[in-house]
C-alpha cells in the first residue's frame, strides 16, 4: 500500500527538480534529491493526508517541503562531518566542492519554502509555523550532537532531546503537515505528530543499538562505527550507568582512543555494552516508545481500518522492513 504513495512522490519530485540556471548551483540539489532513500518522510505526509481525506494528492507539496528540507540538512551535515559518501554515492562536496555544498543547501532551504506556496490562507499558515519549528529544532538538535564530544558529561536526557529534534520532529512534523492538508484542525492533529516523535524517538535508539549488535548485510552501515568515533549514543551512557567501576574506567579509556585498528576496541565495548545490562535496557526503551506510538494512533479522528495502516507501518519500521 506504501508504495503507491511512493511511487507518486517520485513522480511529481521529478517534475519539481530545479531546471534553473546557474547549473553549478541546481544541479547539486538535484544530484542529491535523486540519490535515493526510502522517502519515509513524504510518505508518512502522503499516509496521514489519505487516512483524513481519502485523497493524497494535495498534500505532495507539503511532503516535497519535507524531503527537500530534509535533503538540505544531508548536505550540510555531509560537509560538517566531512562524510565522502552518502547511500553509497558521492557527497556534494565531495562531488562538487564545500562552497557549492554550502550554497545549493541554502537554496533548498528557500525550495522547500516555496513549496508551501501551493497552499493559501489559514492552512499556509499553520503549515509554515509549524515547518518553521520544526526546521529550528532540526538545526538545534545537530547543534546538540556537535557539542555532545566536547561534554565531558552527557545525560540520557540531553541525548534524548537531540534525537528527538534532530531526528524525531521532522517525522512528527511531516504526518502533522499531511493531517492539515487533508483538513484537520492544529488541535486535532497534534497525535499524529506525537506518533511521529514517539516513532522517531524509538527508531534512534534501534539505530544505536543495530550499529553495535546489527547484521552488516540488512543495516547497511559498517558495524562499529559510533564505537570507532567515539559517539557517546544511548548504549554508551546506558553502559556508564550501570557499570562497575572498573568496567566504566575501561568504557572511558575506550572512548578517548583512536586506534588504527578498532576490531578490539569495538569487541571490548560491546562485551561492557551486554555485561552491563545497557543491551536489555535499550530495547526496553525502543519497545517503549513504539508501545507509546501505537497509543497515539488511538487517538487518531479515522477509522479503524485507516488504524491499522499506521500500526502496520511503525511494526514494519522498527522491524526494518521498510
């Protein structure tokens, strides 16, 4: 069923790509809007419009507006990071240069906004407050995540607010836009947004725990490698915690190296990750927050049928079927 939705947002991004001049500038926007990806985030837009309306149509500009700016934010990230690759093809900078990374982010940031001109009066302007919060929240949220090495002390609950905001709200953001679009009121549409976050907020933590004790053939990301940088995800400061002392120091010597060959490091950390109860205590928390999504979809003003859908698609997603 999701890829009828799917399949229509390809078709109409494809009829949006930028064919402006100067090239240098556009054509990176396209590059990246064209690399692929499993365009949750439009989906979800298109799923909650449906659900309300039976129709999905109207509310593709919002999901463009989404995925566009949640495009612009890999590219700057990409450069941040200095990242050579994303899903599996070069990075703008590293295609182009960092400048042209940085200038054709800027104007996809200005392209998603344009993209909610196709809505007028009171919904344009719920649509652009809340995009709008959720844009500032993306950019706070990295913000976080960049400040995160430099803390000598990270709380769950720090680590919790910026997956929430750099990850978590645009999710919630783009099924909130598709409930407005298919003519929900802020008020009545605010649970399809909370299941955005409570999902979100599920699918990190699974992301932690897959890049530690994942399958390399299904994650598609190198097993490790939140280890091997040092990344201080919710296993590490679930691990701090319960530790002894003595497996905590090592934790922390761990974390503070860079050895040209991590294969021990990565095994010792991920012994410390299941020894101390973290591994246990993480899945706890992703089966949480996936409970608290299926909660919110009660609460949703559709039929029960349309119930099952959204149900389907948060077990699928955290199962990594999706």
């Amino acid at each position: 069923m999701l890829s009828q939705y799917q399949t229509a947002f390809l078709k109409y991004m494809e009829g949006q790509l930028p064919q402006k001049s100067p090239l240098s500038l556009y054509e990176p926007a396209s590059y990246i809007m064209q690399l692929g990806g499993k365009r949750i985030r439009p989906v979800l837009a298109l799923l909650a419009a449906d659900a309300v309306d039976n129709s999905f149509e109207k509310a593709l500009p919002a999901a463009l507006a989404v995925e566009v700016f949640h495009n612009f934010s890999l590219v700057h990230d990409d450069i941040m990071d200095e990242a050579p690759l994303r899903r599996g093809k070069e990075t703008v900078h590293q295609k182009w240069d960092a400048n042209t990374g940085i200038l054709s982010g800027d104007v996809m940031l200005v392209w998603a906004y344009e993209c909610l001109n196709s809505y007028s009066g009171n919904l344009f302007k719920e649509l652009t407050l809340l995009f709008s919060a959720t844009a500032r929240k993306v950019c706070e949220g990295q913000q976080y995540d960049m400040d995160f090495p430099n803390q000598e002390v990270v709380s769950k609950q720090e680590y919790l607010k910026m997956i929430e905001y750099k990850t978590a709200v645009l999710l919630g953001c783009s099924l909130q836009m598709g409930a407005l679009v298919g003519g929900l009121s802020k008020s009545s549409s605010q649970s399809f947004y909370n299941f955005g976050i409570e999902l979100g907020l599920a699918f990190q933590l699974q992301d932690d725990y897959l890049d530690a004790f994942g399958n390399p053939e299904t994650f598609g990301k190198q097993i490790g490698g939140d280890i091997i940088e040092n990344k201080k995800t919710m296993l590490y400061l679930l691990a701090l915690e319960m530790s002894d002392s003595s497996d905590r120091d090592i934790l922390k010597k761990h974390f503070e190296s860079t050895p040209s060959n991590p294969s021990e490091k990565i095994e010792q950390v991920k012994n410390i990750f299941l020894r101390s109860g973290a591994v246990e205590e993480i899945q706890q928390m992703m089966k949480m927050y996936t409970e608290k999504a299926l909660v919110e979809v009660e609460q949703f003003s559709i039929n029960e049928d349309k119930k099952k859908v959204f149900k389907a698609f948060a077990l699928e997603l955290m199962e990594r079927k999706l």
